[in-house]
C-alpha cells in the first residue's frame, strides 16, 4: 500500500548511507555492501541486520536528492561486489508457514495412494516412496517440512505406537500438482539386537508394506529448520545420504520440474543447486530418473555429485563417502559459500558431520578464517540447514 507523503513527519525522508557486511564471522568480510537507507526505516533497517548476522561498518548521511517517496523501498546503492538480501529476514519471511495443524490427539486420516520401491535391481535394503491423499481436511505443508505417522497397533505395553517423524518428499503442490498430496521417502529399519535377533523398524514396516486404499493417521506439519529461501537467485548446496535425499527432492522439484515452474510463477529459480549425494551402491541411489532429466534441462544450475561407498574409492584407497566429495570440491563450496546468497543443507546420518566439518575446516584455514565461527555465523544467519538422525 502506497503512503501520502503529507503523513510523514520532517526529516523522515532524510537518507542515510550505511555500510554492511553481510555476516559477523570473519570468512564473510568480504563481502560488503553499501545501503541507502530513509530517516524512517533506519531503526528496523539496523534490527534486521543484527538479525541476520550482519555488521555496521559506517552511518553517515547521504544526499536528501536521493530520497525515495514515504512508503517506498529504499533502493540500495551501487556496489562493487554482489549485493545479496542481507535485510531479508527469514524468520519473518516464514512467518506464515503452517505448523501443527493436526496433533496426536486429533490426526488427520489420510488415504495411502501409491507405495513403490524406489531402489533398482541388487539394491540393499528397502526404500519406498509412499504417496497420501489429503482432500476433505486442512493438512498442507511447504518445502522441507515434515510429518507425523502414527502407526496402527500398539506397543509391548499395550499403548498406541507414538508418532514418527518423516522428511516430505514432494513440494506444497503434491505429487499431483494439485495441493492435495503429500509424499515420503521411506526406509525399512533393519538391524540386529545384541542378542542377534533381526529388528525391524516399527513404523517404518509398517509404512514399507501398506497398501493403497489404506488409511494413515498423519499429524504436523512441523519444522522450520529446512525451509528454501524465497529468493529466486539464491545459491543451494545440498548435502544428502540415503532417505536424506527427501526434502533435497521436494526443492529441486519446486525449482526444475516444468509442471512444478507453471505452478509458481513467482519462483523460477535462477540460481546455483548443487547436490551431493550419498549412496552405497549405483542401486541405492534414488530419483535418478527425475535428478538426470534436470541435469538435461537445466546444466548451467543444477549439478550433481555422487558417492557411492560400495563402488567407488577415495584417495586413500577407502570407500568414498559424502565427506570425501566435500573434501575433494572444499575449496569451491567454502568460495560459494562466502557468496551471502548461498545457503547450505544437510539431511541424513548424524555421521557425515564430522567429515564435513573436518573438511571445512581445512579450506578454510587456507583463506585464514575459522571454520567454527563462520558456521556460528552462517547459522545466525539462518544459511546453514541440518537435519540428521
């Protein structure tokens, strides 16, 4: 809504030129830009930088010739490097995210729609995609989200089984494109007891063997923590092992898939999306199909990084795991990351942290920086994503 310029008070108009760095931690200083800035906004302009990390380098005022009329966005100024949106605050940004909408006291009863094995002849394991049909209620979620499934039956102690938690697999449209589906991506828990008997996952059996007709107690959405960021040029490095891959198949969905793209006209992603991917055999990996069909289309953004530790070695002579792809191309993503527009995801096993931390840590300490305080950073600035079991 445009503001009559006859409400504003003398001097809000006033410009102010502020110089920022985009981030507090020290291996994104390089990275400064200069804003201009009316009497009016300075206030919230200063408490959203602080927000998202940022840093107040200079304040001084600027020519009042320059000065936007009250109501309008101020424009910032030229600079010589990229300007990303450090005043975008997320957090208000996802302000209107759903959560919550069903509880375990009062789930919603979805209706199994399709269950199919996603992995390929030799395959270890049992991994499924599993799609819900929503219609008649209210259950609807954005990109890296996730719900709950209450499984049917009840526990050694004759209670209900308590919920699990699933990263979604498909994007606010649904499979379907038609806002009525929601999808998982769904591994069968297979391990052994120190007694040696075989266990299997609860609700992950149960999910594996459903069959379509069937009804699901659903619950959520929930989480915050994985959400894509709404800018169109933002860089995305994805970092994924096994059923990890679930919300990394929702975003790139939302920015590749052609039906996706005529549902979201106000999101036709333009930036960089690299995945890396961890898998233990060729059979393992999942969504080939899809993830090759945008390598086709779309070779200048997307870009696709494997490891396959029953297959392939890394330099060592070792099994290549996710970590050591991170090690092999460190230098390029800690360049990409000091690009404020670049947001990094992590969804898998709580293991490959440590190998990817190990590995940040040494690019970083080519540039210099300190690894532990530009990821502090980065996660103060809601650009570093986790999500690991």
């Amino acid at each position: 809504m445009r503001v009559s310029t006859a409400s504003s008070r003398p001097g809000e108009n006033r410009m102010y030129e502020l110089e920022v760095q985009s981030l507090a931690g020290k291996g994104l200083r390089r990275s400064v830009s200069i804003w201009q800035v009316p009497y009016s906004q300075l206030n919230a302009c200063l408490q959203r930088l602080g927000q998202t990390g940022g840093r107040l380098l200079r304040i001084t005022p600027a020519s009042a010739a320059t000065a936007p009329e009250a109501g309008q966005a101020a424009v910032p100024a030229a600079a010589p490097t990229p300007s990303p949106a450090p005043m975008t605050n997320h957090a208000k940004a996802h302000a209107d995210v759903p959560v919550n909408l069903y509880k375990p006291k009062d789930p919603f009863v979805a209706t199994v729609l399709g269950n199919y094995s996603l992995l390929g002849e030799g395959a270890i394991g049992r991994v499924n995609h599993i799609s819900f049909d929503l219609s008649g209620g209210n259950l609807h979620y954005v990109e890296g989200q996730s719900i709950g499934v209450i499984p049917d039956g009840e526990d050694a102690k004759g209670k209900p089984h308590k919920l699990r938690l699933y990263s979604i697999a498909s994007t606010r449209h649904g499979d379907n494109l038609e806002a009525s589906t929601v999808s998982l991506c769904v591994r069968q828990l297979e391990y052994k007891n120190e007694a040696g008997e075989q266990i299997y996952g609860v609700c992950s059996s149960f999910l594996c063997d459903i069959e379509p007709g069937a009804q699901v107690k659903l619950t959520g959405p929930v989480g915050k923590e994985m959400l894509l960021p709404p800018d169109e040029d933002a860089n995305v490095i994805m970092l994924a092992t096994g059923t990890g891959i679930a919300p990394m198949r929702a975003y790139l969905r939302r920015m590749f898939d052609q039906g996706e793209r005529a549902k979201n006209p106000e999101y036709q992603f333009q930036g960089k999306a690299w995945l890396f991917m961890g898998s233990p055999t060729t059979a393992n990996l999942l969504y080939e199909e899809d993830l090759n069909g945008y390598l086709e289309q779309y070779p200048e953004n997307f870009r696709y990084t494997k490891a396959i530790s029953r297959e392939q070695q890394n330099p060592s002579g070792g099994r290549m795991y996710i970590q050591d792809r991170v090690t092999e191309h460190a230098d390029e993503i800690f360049s990409l990351i000091a690009n404020p527009k670049t947001h990094v995801y992590i969804c898998g096993l709580r293991g490959m942290e440590p190998g990817i931390d190990e590995a940040m840590t040494a690019a970083a300490s080519k540039c210099g920086e300190n690894w532990t305080e530009l990821r502090q950073a980065l996660k103060k600035a809601e650009r570093w994503h986790v999500e690991t079991y």
